[in-house]
C-alpha cells in the first residue's frame, strides 16, 4: 500500500465529502468568493462552520492574517507529507504567538472596575476558543468534535490507534466499541495532549 492511499484511510482523501477534518491537507482551486491571491496555495483545515461550507484554512505564518475562511468547493485534498508537516509546524508557532500574545495584553491591563476585570478574562477567553478550534478536554463540544473526527476514520486506523496506545478490545468487537474505547482513552489521559496525540499519530501513520 502506498503513502496516499494510507493517508486516505486515516484523514479521507474523497472530495466528495461536505465536511474536512482537521489538519486535512488542502489546495486552494477557488469559486467566485474566493480572493485570487489565495488560488494555488496549499492549506491545513483548522475548522469548519456548519452552514455554506466555509472552512478555516490555516495558509501561511508570514501572512498578515493566516487563517483565513473558504467555502468547501474552493478546496481540493491533496497529500504532500513535507508540506503537511510544515505546516502544522507553522500553526504551532502562530497559536504559540496569539496564546502569548494575549496573556500579554490582560497583563497591561489595568483594570479599574470589577466589570472590566471580566471583558479582560473573557478576550482572553475568546481568543483560545478560536485558536485552539474548541479542543478543551473538559468541553462537552469537545466530546462531539472528537466523535465526529472518530467517525470519519475508517476501521483500519482506530485498530491502529489503539494498538499504537495499546488499549484493550474484546474478542468480536464491533466500530463502535473502538470509538467508545478511543474516547475512553481521551477522557482518562488527562496527561495526554489530544490535537498533539492526533498530529503525531498521523505522521508516524504516514511514513509507515
């Protein structure tokens, strides 16, 4: 089996589908709300809006503004494993820089009232929603995005996570005792870094 076809098992590579998960490698081929110096360029998807469409693609860290939002049919999977891993490099940085960015901007804040104590803290907390794309493990959101990614893995890449961590499977087991197992595993690893978990598992996956 080829480096594609192993990277279309575990982040599937079908342009058919509506919805792309996280850190999917894309090219931007572009539609009439496209703007045309983003055509051509290559792309890691951070997130994506129920309705229209519209994804958050991550596109360069020396832009002014890096993460930008495109409709799904602008968008075209495409494999490039050195592209794909430099660029999860350059998010690493760029949510490194917002994260330390505004812890800075609540520090120089002097607040005088009680209220603006609280808009400080919720900027704050705003900023590492968007950045971060919700991945809280504490979050009920969290448990349905991470359902949701489980759900679009097909069966040979959940038996490999869990043998990568080995966790435990019954005799017979059935889809969906390997997605309750994998959810288990996020719940319990508190230790456990689940958007680096996932970005390691992919790369070690893909250069198998």
């Amino acid at each position: 089996m080829d480096q594609e076809k192993i990277f279309q098992g575990i982040m599937p590579a079908n342009n058919n589908i509506a919805t792309l998960s996280p850190y999917t490698l894309v090219k931007v081929v572009g539609n009439n709300r496209t703007k045309s110096h983003w055509i051509g360029k290559v792309g890691l998807v951070v997130g994506h809006h129920a309705l229209g469409g519209w994804h958050k693609v991550f596109l360069d860290l020396n832009s002014t503004k890096p993460i930008v939002k495109i409709q799904r049919n602008a968008l075209k999977v495409v494999y490039c494993h050195e592209k794909w891993e430099n660029l999860v490099n350059q998010l690493r940085q760029y949510r490194r820089w917002i994260s330390e960015k505004s812890k800075k901007q609540v520090i120089q804040k002097k607040p005088k009232a009680h209220h603006s104590i609280s808009l400080a803290v919720s900027d704050l907390a705003k900023s590492f929603i968007w950045e971060k794309n919700n991945w809280s493990p504490t979050s009920t959101r969290h448990t349905c995005l991470s359902y949701d990614c489980l759900e679009r893995l097909s069966d040979t890449s959940l038996e490999k996570y869990c043998i990568q961590f080995s966790l435990p499977l019954e005799k017979g087991y059935k889809r969906q005792q390997l997605i309750n197992t994998i959810l288990y595993h996020f719940q319990q690893s508190f230790s456990v870094n689940e958007e680096d978990t996932i970005v390691n598992f992919l790369s070690i996956v893909m250069k198998t």
